[in-house]
C-alpha cells in the first residue's frame, strides 16, 4: 500500500474545510437562534454553560478560560449573579479572597431549556433527510468530534 501524498491531503483537507466550514456556521447560527432567549445575551449563556459544566470555577480560571480580561468577566459575572443565575460559594479555606461560582437552579433550568430547544429542533430537521443522509452523519458524528481534542 502506497502512502498518501501528504500535499494531496493537505489540498484535500483544505477542500473540505471550505465545504464543511460554512455548513457548520450556519447550522450553528440556526441551533442559537432556535434557543435564543430574550434575557439572556449570547456570552452570558456561553459563561453560564462554563459554569454550569465546572461548578466552582472562579472567574480567573473564567476568564482564562474564555479568553476574556477578568475585569470584563467580573462584571458579567455581577450581572448574572444579579439576575439570579449564578451565586459565589463559601470562600476557599485556603484562599479567603476566591469564591466559586455555581449555577443557580434558574440558571441550570434556563441551560437546560436551550439545550432541549436546540435538540428538538436539530432532531426535527434531522427526520426530514433521508435514512442514507442520516446515516452519513451518524458516521460523521465520531471523526468530528476529534476536531480540535
């Protein structure tokens, strides 16, 4: 067996990006806009699923996280806090000054309404395309999920 040409795969791979890379946004933008909530602007959800998967991150680890300056997150933060989404736990015994932040259960109901939004949705279009189609992205689901591990 003949090893492939890594520039052939690279061009090919480069190809495929092009296809797949639009395809994704608007299906994204589609998945956001079927579970957009009034109340709730997009990086606030963003930081409440954070927080929601990581019960007890401070908001350095926050910010680092998202890429955003801890003064911009604090203020989100106080926002949220303010709304009733997230809460601080007790201070940290060794570090007084840190407290985690928690989701609260309007906060964790609210995530858990977008993500039923977004999956009934995603599911209704999903029955529209044929058993074949369905079963191209069912194979999908694996490779694509290692994109970006």
């Amino acid at each position: 067996m003949t090893k492939p040409d890594p520039h052939h795969v690279l061009e090919e791979s480069h190809a495929l990006a092009e296809a797949l890379r639009p395809a994704l946004h608007r299906l994204y933008r589609q998945l956001r806009r079927e579970s957009d909530d009034p109340g709730l602007s997009p990086l606030h959800a963003l930081l409440l699923l954070a927080i929601t998967r990581e019960p007890g991150i401070g908001v350095a680890e926050l910010a680092r996280m998202e890429k955003l300056r801890g003064p911009t997150i604090s203020g989100h933060v106080k926002a949220m806090e303010r709304d009733g989404l997230i809460t601080r736990s007790e201070p940290d015994p060794s570090d007084r000054r840190r407290n985690g932040l928690i989701a609260t259960a309007k906060g964790k109901e609210l995530m858990r309404s977008m993500k039923q939004k977004r999956t009934d949705w995603l599911a209704s279009e999903l029955a529209k395309l044929s058993p074949d189609e369905r079963a191209a992205i069912r194979a999908a689901v694996g490779p694509l999920g290692e994109i970006g591990q």
